[in-house]
C-alpha cells in the first residue's frame, strides 16, 4: 500500500495521522518515515484496512483497540555499565 493510499485510508475513518498512532501505540515519526520511502509496511496496510471496513460496518474498533490496552515501545538507549567489572 502507497503512503498516499494509507492516508486516503485514514480520511475514510475520520482519523489524523496522529490519533491513529496513538490508538496502535505507535510512534509518529515511525509511521511518517515511510512518506519517505513512498509505502507503507504490510501490517500498517492490514490495519488500516480492517479499521476502514469496520468502520464501514458501524462497529466501534477504537474502543475494541483500547480495550487491548496496547503499550507503547520505547528505545532504550545509552550504555549500561557491566556489573563485576
């Protein structure tokens, strides 16, 4: 799926960039890196897609995804020292 076909996508669901990030628990500057490489991944494509056809079908995915209560990875950097040495 091209980056332009994910954003129609989101358009169809009523849903910023931004609030579909936080709702996967996913960074914005991840999913705004592939406008870059021009598509996105296959699992970004899926989900976008399953929310569209729910949200055709009038059923309520938001709260479906919140209620998975999804954490959001985070890096974490720096060295950590070795212990014994």
């Amino acid at each position: 799926m091209t980056f332009i076909e994910f954003k129609k996508r989101l358009l169809d669901i009523d849903m910023s960039l931004p609030r579909f990030c936080d709702l996967i628990k996913v960074s914005d500057k991840n999913i705004q890196s592939y406008k870059k490489k021009g598509m996105v991944p296959n699992t970004i494509a899926v989900i976008v897609t399953c929310f569209a056809a729910l949200h055709e079908n009038t059923v309520d995915f938001k709260s479906l995804i919140k209620d998975l209560e999804l954490k959001k990875k985070t890096k974490k950097g720096g060295f950590t020292k070795k212990k014994g040495k």
